[in-house]
C-alpha cells in the first residue's frame, strides 16, 4: 500500500474563530482544528485537545495507531486524557516519542521513548524518526521530526520560529521531500511571536535559505500548518498569496501521498 500523510489539524492556538456549532461533523478550510496528522494508519503526530474529533470525523481505527510523536506538551499539541483514551485497551502499550530529556509523569498503558536528538530511529519496518530540537518556549521540551518514510523524507516542523543552528547542523544536506513548516503569523511583518512562530515573510526569507544548504530542494513540497485564524486572512486568500512562492496551505483532512 501506498504510504501518505493526513493532516487531521492545522490551527495554532487560537480557536476562538472555529466554528465548532457549524463543522460538528466535517472539516473546514476555515474552521481548522488544533495542528495534528498521521502518518499512515499507524502514526498520530500531536494529540491535543481537538484530536478525538478529528480522528472520528476522518473516520480513523484509533486501534491502529500504535505511535504518538509529541512536538511538545503545549495544550494544542499534547492532551493527557486524549493520549489515554487512543491507548487504552490496546494489548500493547502505545509509544510516545518526545524529546530527549523531556520530564513528566507516566502515562496509562503508554511506553515513553525519550529520542537523542539527531538520530534515526526504527518505528516499523518502512518507517524511522529523529528528533531534533525546536526553536520555541524551552519549557515544553519543543522538537521537530524527520520521517524517513520508504525513502521519502518529511520534516514535521512545528512549533518553532527560523530554525536553531544546532538543528540546521544535522537537517544540512538531508534533502528533505515534504517540509511542514510553522506558519502561524500571517502575510505582515512587524509580529512580536519571531522568536517562537513564523510568518510568511519569514518563510519567504527562509526557504531560499533551507535550499542553498541542502535542507530542501527545489522540489519538496513546502506545506503550511499551525495557521491562527486570528492572524491569517481566509484560506484560498492566504493560497493566492503563497502560490507564487511554492508554498501550499495545508487543511484539515488534506492528505498527501508520498
Ligand atoms: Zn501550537
Ligand atoms: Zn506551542
């Protein structure tokens, strides 16, 4: 079987703007959910407070999801009850992989992996995963994933602002094939959130850069997420106002195959 990713959600934090009352039951371009997405049946990549909805309007077997990633234990990213409720009743416990030196308590019926960052790791028999640190608040333990997926390399690259020098040191020269990056902020300059989010100038800024050293190349396809409703204008506007720069807006229910 083809192997592909499915974006479940990809708001920021702000859900004051999503209509829950009107998509109850469906994704919306305009109504995004908390930032998540899975790889294949198996691998769910965030768990936050909106994730139980997604996972039923995109009609997923939780039973298969044997792997959680975390980028970090932010509210939008991370649920306990959540992580919980896809864990239980699984004969296996259901691994979480986080950042190496990550700290809290344990979890039900879940195994941590606590990842040494810049190293592959094996998650099933077409799949591994690195770890590498994020630039956003320290103190949730913030990292990004490389997914080597058969071969197809996929950054999941949120939350986090520019990109920290120790991190461009192992992503240089890894070509990555799909690149899903931070764009929180809109198409403005002058935003206080630099230092922990992006916005599209910044992305403009970067891309150019992240080709010159091997991170990306001229094809990967470079997908949008965490966008906050309240800082970005409507989806297919945004879409007119990155086309030109390569960039896709990614949105709920999106699937990509690799
Ligand atoms: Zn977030
Ligand atoms: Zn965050």
């Amino acid at each position: 079987m083809k192997s592909y990713i499915k974006f479940l959600g990809t708001s920021a934090a702000d859900f004051k703007l999503l209509r829950a009352t009107d998509c109850a039951d469906r994704f919306d371009k305009n109504a995004r959910r908390a930032s998540c997405m899975m790889i294949g049946e198996s691998i769910l990549i965030d768990c936050g407070m909106h994730v139980l909805d997604s996972i039923r309007i995109a009609r997923i077997d939780t039973s298969k999801i044997t792997d959680v990633f975390v980028t970090h234990f932010h509210a939008d990213h991370f649920n306990r009850e959540h992580l919980e409720a896809i864990a239980e009743g699984k004969p296996n416990p259901v691994r979480l992989w986080c950042r190496q030196d990550t700290a809290f308590e344990s979890f039900k019926n879940v195994e941590i992996i606590r990842m040494e960052e810049g190293v592959y790791y094996h998650v099933s028999k077409d799949i591994n995963a690195m770890s590498v640190y994020a630039n956003h608040e320290d103190s949730a333990f913030p990292n990004h994933f490389l997914f080597n997926v058969n071969g197809k390399k996929v950054l999941y690259a949120t939350d986090g602002a520019w990109m920290l020098a120790r991190t461009h040191q192992i992503l240089k020269k890894k070509n990555i094939d799909i690149y899903v990056a931070d764009a929180t902020c809109g198409d403005y300059e002058g935003d206080y959130r630099f230092a922990e989010h992006n916005s599209i100038p910044m992305l403009r800024l970067m891309i150019p850069s992240l080709k010159t050293a091997g991170i990306i190349h001229d094809n990967t396809q470079i997908l949008l997420t965490h966008i906050a409703p309240s800082l970005h204008k409507p989806h297919d506007e945004i879409q007119s106002s990155v086309e030109a720069d390569g960039m896709t807006v990614a949105y709920d229910g999106m699937i990509i195959e690799l």
